[in-house]
C-alpha cells in the first residue's frame, strides 16, 4: 500500500468509528450518542472526500 492509499485508509477508519459509535448508540437508546456517531461518520466521510481531492490534484 502506498502513502496516499493509507492516507485515504486513515480517514476512512475515523468514518468506521463513527458508524460503530452510532451502532453502539442505537443499542443502548442513547440519542445523544447516536448524534454524535452521525457526525463523526460525516466528518470522516468529508475528510477522506477533500484529502483525496487534494492528493489527485498534487498528482496531476
């Protein structure tokens, strides 16, 4: 795996996070909880989106 693959990797290891947080927040009725998996999931999701946008447009 190059650098940039375990870049990409990295950021989409925080969007796992969040949908296990989320899972864990559903299991036990947490509501708060739940809202915060959301958001971590969509924070990973839009750094992975805006980092592999920025290593393409390095490449070429």
């Amino acid at each position: 795996m190059n650098d940039k693959q375990k870049v990409v990797f990295k950021q989409l290891q925080l969007a796992g996070l969040g949908i296990v947080v989320f899972v864990f927040g559903l299991l036990y009725q947490e509501k708060a909880i739940s809202i915060v998996g959301i958001c971590i999931l969509i924070f990973g999701l839009l750094r992975t989106y805006y980092i592999k946008k920025a290593i393409d447009k390095l490449d070429g």
